[in-house]
C-alpha cells in the first residue's frame, strides 16, 4: 500500500512538473509575441496618426490581443492620472501589474517607457523600433527553446515514472 502510495506520488511530480514547466515557457513565448504584435501596432499607429498618447493607448487597446491587450487595458485605466504622474510612471505601473514577459523583455520595455510619451517623435519611433527587434529576438530564442524543453521535461517524465517501478 506504501509503496502504491509512493509510486503514485512519484508519478504525479514526475508527470505534473515538466508539464508546469511546458506550460510556463509557452506561457512565456505567447506573451512575448503579444508585446512584440502590440508594440508593432503602436508604431504603424505612431507612423501614420498625429495623436495625443491616451487616444493612441485607447485606439491601440482595441487592436492588442492577449498580453499586450492586458498591458493596454492597465495603461488606459491609468491614464486619467496623467496629470499627477507622468507617463514613463503610469507606463512603469502597468508594465508591473501586466503578464510577465520575462526579465529581459521586462528591461527592455521599461526603458522603452522612459522615451514615449515625449515630444520628440523620431527618438519614439527609435526606441519602439529597437524594442521591437529586441522582444522579436527574444521571442525566436524563446520559440527555439521550446523543443529542446520538451524533449527534456518528457525524458525527466519517464525517468521518474522508471524510478517508481524500481521503487515497486
């Protein structure tokens, strides 16, 4: 019976840790191709329309999908403290309260929100255009890793379904 008990348990961190593991690195990639498409749209918008930058987040808002909607939706909602905050802080806010990108993503949109908002244009579209590239980057890297993580998460899988019938 303990040992029924023991392998069972086996089984279940065995099989349920590399499937958490999948899931948050997938997690981790869906949510860096959000930003990736949202920041993408937030340029096509800054190239082609001359707007205030709580129109811009509340037109992007209805266009985002997934992360980069939910980032969106915290920022809109901040925006009526623009007066009392700035921008780079209501940014910093929503970047904290929004689906974590990653470290390095979580680095590079910071500082992306530390140049929006301001009124020069071209160092704007700079910094969108680089964090662009830098969360595109990452997000291949991410989706590369992938494979690799599951082919190892199933081999951690069977050894310790192999350690509790040893165990049997």
């Amino acid at each position: 019976m303990v040992k029924s008990a023991g392998f069972a348990l086996i089984l279940c961190a065995g099989t349920l840790f590399p499937l958490q593991r999948i899931s948050a690195e997938k997690h981790r990639l869906d949510t860096l191709r959000s930003f990736c498409i949202m920041l993408e749209q937030f340029s096509a918008l800054l190239e082609s329309e001359v707007l205030p930058m709580p129109e811009l987040v509340e037109k992007l808002e209805g266009r985002a999908k997934g992360a980069g909607r939910i980032f969106l939706e915290i920022l809109h909602g901040s925006l009526d403290r623009l007066g009392e905050t700035d921008f780079q802080g209501l940014w910093q806010a929503a970047l904290e309260a929004a689906p974590d990108p990653g470290e390095e993503a979580r680095r590079d949109l910071s500082a992306l929100g530390t140049v929006l908002g301001q009124y020069l244009l071209e160092a704007q579209k700079d910094a969108l255009r680089g964090c662009i590239l830098s969360l595109r980057a990452q997000a291949d890297s991410a989706g590369a890793e992938l494979p690799r993580i599951r082919r190892t998460s199933i081999v951690c899988s069977l050894a310790a379904v192999m350690l509790g019938i040893v165990l049997i």
